[in-house]
C-alpha cells in the first residue's frame, strides 16, 4: 500500500490538535522517566499494565524495541499504540528517480549521511527550480554541494573555520559557484546573510540552531526552506517555547527532559555497542540505589558520562570509584554481587517500562515539527510536511519543505532531474 502523501494546508491543524490532545491527556504516562523513578506516578491507577510490564525480561523488552503492538499488553496499551500510529504517519514524499551522482560529490562523506543526503535531495519539491542555496550549519557543506551542482549558486554558513576551509577547497575542486562563510548563526549579524532568493536548506540541524533558522528565514522572506529538524532538547530555556499560534494555545508545555524522549532512540548501535550500553546502564541502575541509600535521600543523583574502561573495573572499585567522584562517602561494604544482580534487574523493568513512553515519542516529533511547520504558514508559506527516508537510515526522517505564496509562477521541470 502507498504511503500517504505529506500533510499540508488545512491537515497540518487539524493533525497538530489530534496530536496536542493525545498528548496532553497523555502527559502523565510519559512525562515520568524510569530511569530516574523508582515508581511511577501513573503504576497505581493502571497496576495490570505495571505489573505486566515489571514482570518482562530484558530480552523481551529488546526485542519489543521499535514495535507498538504488543497484543498480550493489558489495557490502555493496545488502544494507546493504535492511536499512536494513527497521528504519527503524517505521509512522505516521493523520492526522484534514481540518478548516478558524481564520485566527487561523495568523496569524504561517510556513507549513511551520504544516503541521507540523496534522500533529502530527492524529496525536494519546489515550484521553481532554486537557484541559490543557503547551506545552514553547514560543516563542509556536502549537502549544499550536492545540490548546487552543476550550475546554482551556493553559501555555506558554517562555525567551525577548519570545516569552512575544507568546503571551501572542495566546491572550488568541482568548480561550484560557492561561498563558505565563518559564522555563528546564533549571532546578531546573521539576518545579513539570508536574501529573498535563496532557498535555505539543513539537515539535521539541532534544536535552537533551526528554529533561529525558521526565524530569520521568514524575517528575511526567503523564497523556499527545507528543514530536517534534529534533537529539539538542545534549546537554552528549560521549557520549550512553541512557535505557532496553536502550540501557544495549548497547555502542553514540555521540558527539555520531555524533548529528550524525541531523541532516545537509536537504529545503527552495533552489537558490541548495545551490549556496554546495557551493562554501563544496569551499573548506573545498581549505583543509584546505592546512593539513595548513602545519602538517605530517596531521589536519583545524575552521574557523568564514564570511559568505557570504567566497565572493566570491579563492580565494588566502580561504585568506590563512582561514589568518590560525586563527593560522596567510602561505601560500607556488602553483598556487592547481590547489588550489581538488582541493577540488572532494574534494567530489564526499566527497559519495559519505557516501551509505554514510547507510544508517545513519534507523536510529540510530529507534534514538534507541525508546530514549525503551522509557524511558517503562518508566515505566508506553503508548507508540506513529510517523511523524506525509511526509519533504518535515521530515525530523524522527518522534512518541512516551505515556499512564500507571493513567489512569482515560473513553471519549471522538477529541478532534481537537473542535479
């Protein structure tokens, strides 16, 4: 069955207020973080589905990973994933037909971003084919490249002055007509840099560096914008601050410990990686009730990232190691294989536990993306809102594609046949 196409118009209300209620009503079932909790606020008033979930092992929980149904799951699990399918599939663009692209275009480009960026590119659908783009965040600006050649303009804003030279060689190389330019975009010069003809363009650039983007693009009346949003937790304020008229309507205000529930889940880790992640978050597990203990405070105590060779310690040096790191005092000595046996059976409860939050973690990025997307029809654009790749190939995948209303008609070919 094809998929849906992206939602625009009057879809992209009526499909943020679906989401906004789901969510809100909601809250109280994915706010609360497993991890950090020893019970959860919503486990006395739905204790079938807590048990039910307690009682799971880490295996099952894995290998629940990525799904929504779960048929055995007591109720309201069945009902919420149905309902969490439903508002998530917003649609997704037609790819352009396959194409051969310049060896030279991919040299330096790991090979899963240069997937990402041919499915970007071919999912870019404008009335008028761009002539100037506007690479945002752009490191060396391979995204910019890839779609400037053979014969647009480009401008690459980029922080990092080394990422700036290296662009900058590499357009002159393949002999594309580009400036990369020093800059903070969170500056106050950076207005100066976007014109009306451009068409702005990032991909996966995160939290307060695109919505500053969405801001001075629709300031400056650029014609077109496409925009891969990326982890939305990286915002200065505590509480995210919604953009639209609609999100300021609503009573869900997420915290930046909410927004990460956007970002907790991964589809590249290898075995190897999964396997010190599982281990590193069942010691964490143990150490915590351990401080809790220590301290007599029944509250979660945030510890740093560790070296993974802090998991070839001894788990009675790690906790000593650990304790003396966070200012806390020698432990007394105990059954230190009983303790490390609890964290990992807190894991497996954690790890199930968190299959409920999940329900909501694709609706709040589509909740968070229309939220963009309502801002900039707000601001006088024609906006579509898609998925532009599979899921396997980032789980961000999700694409706003903008155009002014007030653009001049000038029929073209669809632009990405001429890449």
């Amino acid at each position: 069955m094809p998929s849906p196409a992206p939602l625009q118009g009057p879809l992209l209300l009526e499909r943020f207020t679906a989401l906004d209620e789901f969510l809100s009503h909601g809250y109280p079932l994915w706010h609360p973080e497993p991890f950090t909790e020893l019970r959860l606020g919503w486990e006395d008033e739905l204790p079938d589905l807590a048990r039910w979930l307690r009682s799971r092992s880490l295996e099952q929980a894995e290998a629940s990973h990525g799904l929504l149904q779960l048929p055995d799951a007591p109720a309201p699990f069945p009902g919420l994933a149905g309902r969490s399918r439903e508002l998530a599939d917003i649609g997704a663009f037609d790819p352009a037909p396959a194409r051969e692209w310049p060896s030279a275009l991919c040299l330096d480009v790991p090979g899963r971003k240069w997937q990402q960026i041919q499915a970007f590119a071919g999912s870019l659908r404008f009335s008028q084919a761009p002539r100037h783009w506007l690479d945002w965040c752009a490191g060396k600006g391979h995204l910019g490249r890839s779609l400037a050649h053979p014969d647009a303009t480009l401008t690459c804003l980029e922080f990092d002055p080394l990422l700036v030279e290296d662009g900058q060689r590499l357009s002159d190389r393949l002999g594309i007509d580009a400036s990369h330019r020093l800059q903070d975009v969170m500056a106050c010069d950076t207005a100066a840099q976007l014109r009306p003809e451009h068409t702005a363009i990032a991909l996966h650039a995160c939290g307060d560096l695109h919505v500053r983007l969405l801001h001075l693009a629709s300031d400056q009346g650029c014609g077109q914008l496409a925009v891969a949003p990326c982890c939305y937790n990286r915002i200065d304020e505590a509480q995210y601050r919604p953009l639209s008229t609609a999100a300021q309507g609503s009573s869900l205000r997420p915290d930046r410990r909410d927004l990460r529930l956007v970002q907790s889940e991964t589809v590249t880790a290898g075995a190897r990686v999964r396997r010190q992640r599982d281990q590193s978050m069942a010691r964490r597990l143990a150490f915590d009730l351990l401080q809790r203990e220590q301290r007599g405070i029944d509250l979660y105590l945030p510890t740093p990232s560790l070296p993974v060779s802090w998991l070839e310690k001894p788990f009675e040096r790690y906790c000593h190691d650990l304790a003396e790191l966070k200012g806390l005092a020698t432990p007394a000595s105990r059954d230190w294989d009983r303790l490390e046996a609890q964290g990992r059976e807190r894991l497996a409860q954690v790890r199930n536990l968190e299959l409920l939050r999940a329900l909501f973690r694709r609706p709040l990025e589509v909740w968070l993306l229309l939220d963009r997307a309502l801002f900039l029809q707000e601001r006088g654009y024609q906006v579509q809102a898609g998925r532009f790749c599979e899921h396997r190939l980032t789980p961000r995948n999700l694409l706003l594609l903008a155009e002014r209303s007030d653009l001049p008609t000038e029929p073209v070919d669809n632009f990405v046949d001429d890449l």
